[in-house]
C-alpha cells in the first residue's frame, strides 16, 4: 500500500540530509505544505534550528498577480518560510525521487479574522470566530477558490490535498484555549458553530426559516448546556433534532450542506483548470488568471467533471480532500456526503488514529481509481503510534483504504521513524 508522509517546507529547507532521509524510510510521495495556517512545530533533526513559529496562515511560495487590487489576499510567510520555501523543499525532494503533492489548507485563517472580521463565522449570540471564514460568503468562496487553485498547481507537483474545504465552527487548537469548561457534546458544538453572517441568514430565509427567530431558538437549545444539564450528552444527529426542533435543524443542515458542496465542487474545478493550464505551459505551475475565476461563476451548478488537468509528464493531477464522512462535522477534515465528494474528487484523506471505522462510508463509493487514505498519525507524543503501524494499516486496508498518509514525518522523533521504517518494509 503506497504511504505518503506530511511535510512543511521548513523541514527540507536548510536541512540537505533531510530528502534522502525520507527516502531512506521507505516514503515515496510528500504532501508538502504550500498554504498553511499558524502553527508553532518542533523540528527534532534540523541543523539550524529546533523550533518554528509561524505566526499566521501564510501562503509558502510568492502569490501570483491575481491577487492584485483585491481585498482578500493570501499572506506571505516571515522568517520561518522566506521567499519560495515550497519550490525550494519541492526541488530536493524531487531529487531525492519522492513525488510531491501539495498540502492546502483553506478555510482557517486567524489573521484574515482579525483582519476582515465581517468574511468570519459568527455564532448565535454574535462572537465572531476569527479562525473561520464563513464559506457562504460570496467575497470569502472567490478568495478560497482562488487560492485553492494557486497554492495546489506548483511547480513539480503532481496532486493536491485540500484540508478545510468546507465549514469551520467552534472547535479550533487555539493557543492557550479555554473553552473546554462546558462539555457541549456534538449537538452543542454544533449550534456554537451555526453561522449567522449575513450570508447566512439569506441562505436561513431561503431554507423556509426567520434567521432572528432561529439565533433565539438556538440560545434557547443551548440554554440547558450552560447549566450542565446533559452536559457532554449530546451525540449524533437525533441530539441535534431534539434540542432545536427536527425542522429547525434539517433546513440548518441543508444551508450549510449546500454551502460546503458548492464550495468543495468550485474548488475541485479551479483546480484543475489550474492543473491544465499549466501542463499546456509546459508543466511550469503558471496558470492562466481566468481558470479559477471560471469555477466562481459557475457557482451552484459547477462541478468537476471536467478537465482533469495534468503534470508535466502527462499524469493526470490529482485531487483529494480531507474528509469526514459526517455532513455537518466542522473543522479541517470537513463535513462531506461520500457518494457526492468522491463523483467530484478523486479520493479522500480520512482521519484514521485510533478508530479507522470512518473509512466505512467511503468504501465502495468511487469509481475503480478513487483513492481512499487512511491518515494516521505517527508521531507518538502527538497520540500516535507508530510501533502499531503496520497492524493499523492492515485494519485500515480491510475497511477500504488504498493508501495511507502518515503525520507527520517532520514532527516525529528518530525512534518514531525508525518505527515507521520498520512498518513500512512490512507492509511493501
């Protein structure tokens, strides 16, 4: 079974041992991060340092000239990824014979929240949520399809995986967080992540609901949470239903299924319109200023069914998400209907350490190529286990997975890739 590992560009960049010591563990195939929001990583092997700070979501290489004029925008890094740090890790990996595909994360950018406040989520009882772009929003979609497009088609890559395609809610690694005093349960973390933006109490008003009645109905839901009734009960859907009324909840759920759908099918398409232009350029990543704003227009009925796109060397350019199986879950494995996302994508990453059970609804549901990747993480002080890798990934092989992602190749400790190393030559 072909396993890829997780990569950020500072990882390879001023470390010249670092590809071959990749290759060396068996790993073929990098998702190397090209947009990535903030983050604080340890780097145990690097010559030049051992911790990096990156203090917002940045784009890893320089934005093109699409952004120009234009109010949203992708950051560029600071010190921690200067310049074309992704074409820079990409090359030597490349050289090293790993195939790269970039690692996209898109709807989660603090800094765009503090920023432009009015494009966040914002909850029920009016907190804004800077973390999280409400991907309703019209200004919001146009930036995340852009930016889709141009962080996925670098140069050299083969495929992109795209994390947080879809809704953000409540829920978020925030530093320093606080919010765990009220165990909310699904059916709670689920109200606090209801967004009540403009755009979305259109889309409320569209779906047969009076958005102020709603955001009542929804304090009110929440009321008994607060005061620890129930607390930490409420899971699955029927939870949901019962504290704020079946028809309140089943028009919520279809706003929002709508909106990460549409938002999933436009940037899937822009993608590859990206991948095509470039490959008809030469495979140089440069893509036409036209392509992703095609997919825009497309709005609700854009699918991406069309084009596939290409590498330079004629493979057809792949496209995953990562998924979660259940429609209205939040957070950077997205909500997703299985059948739906794998007749636009051609696979899913789906988050596996632990319990692999949520490849079930996957399997079967894609053509004979779809890909269906197990996601385990591999670094043991970050809840990983890397000593059962090879019987995890046998488990996940059962249940329908076809390859496997292991995170995170530039976190884990010599001893955790050398469990990896041994798993791996196992399972080959």
């Amino acid at each position: 079974m072909k396993a890829a590992a997780f990569l950020y560009p500072w990882d390879v960049v001023g470390d010249p041992d670092a590809p071959a010591r990749l290759a060396g563990l068996g790993i073929r195939q990098v998702t190397l991060a090209s947009a990535y929001h903030s983050t604080r990583a340890l780097t145990p092997r690097h010559p030049r340092h051992r911790v990096v700070t990156a203090a917002h979501a940045a784009v890893l290489y320089p934005p093109g000239d699409r952004w120009r004029g234009r109010e949203l925008q992708p950051y560029t890094a600071g010190e921690w990824a200067p310049g074309d740090a992704f074409g820079a890790a990409a090359r030597a990996l490349a050289d090293a014979g790993i195939e790269v595909h970039s690692w996209v994360v898109l709807a989660h950018n603090s800094r765009m929240g503090e920023e432009h406040p009015e494009n966040s989520v914002v909850n029920a009882y009016g907190d804004r949520y800077p973390w999280g772009p409400c991907i309703a929003g019209p200004a919001t979609r146009a930036y995340l399809v852009d930016l889709a497009a141009e962080a996925a088609v670098r140069p050299g890559t083969h495929g992109t995986e795209l994390e947080s395609c879809g809704w953000y809610g409540l829920a978020h690694l925030h530093a320093h967080d606080k919010i765990g005093g009220v165990s909310l349960g699904e059916a709670g973390q689920y109200l606090m992540s209801l967004c009540f933006c403009a755009a979305c109490r259109q889309g409320y008003a569209g779906q047969g609901l009076d958005p102020d009645e709603l955001a009542v109905a929804v304090r009110g839901a929440l009321e008994p949470l607060w005061r620890g009734a129930g607390e930490g009960e409420g899971q699955g859907w029927a939870s949901v239903e019962e504290l704020l009324g079946s028809r309140r909840a089943a028009a919520t759920r279809a706003w929002r299924a709508e909106s990460a759908r549409t938002l999933q099918e436009a940037a899937v398409t822009a993608v590859r319109a990206a991948a095509a232009g470039a490959a008809a350029e030469g495979g140089a990543g440069v893509v036409g200023e036209g392509a992703a704003g095609a997919a825009v227009e497309g709005g609700a009925g854009a699918t991406a069914q069309g084009s596939a796109g290409a590498t330079a060397e004629g493979r057809p350019f792949q496209v995953l998400l990562h998924a979660d199986p259940v429609s209205y879950h939040c957070g950077a494995n997205a909500g997703v209907d299985p059948a739906h996302v794998l007749a636009v994508a051609d696979g899913v990453v789906v988050p596996c350490t632990g319990d692999p059970r949520l490849l079930t609804p996957f399997a079967g549901q894609g053509g004979d190529g779809a890909v269906l990747a197990a996601n385990l993480t591999v670094v043991s002080g970050m809840g990983g286990s890397p000593g059962t890798l090879a019987a995890d990934a046998a488990r996940a092989a059962e249940l329908g997975a076809t390859e496997l992602r292991l995170y995170h190749a530039g976190l884990a400790s010599d001893h955790d890739l050398a469990l990896v190393k041994d798993a791996l030559s196992r399972t080959a």
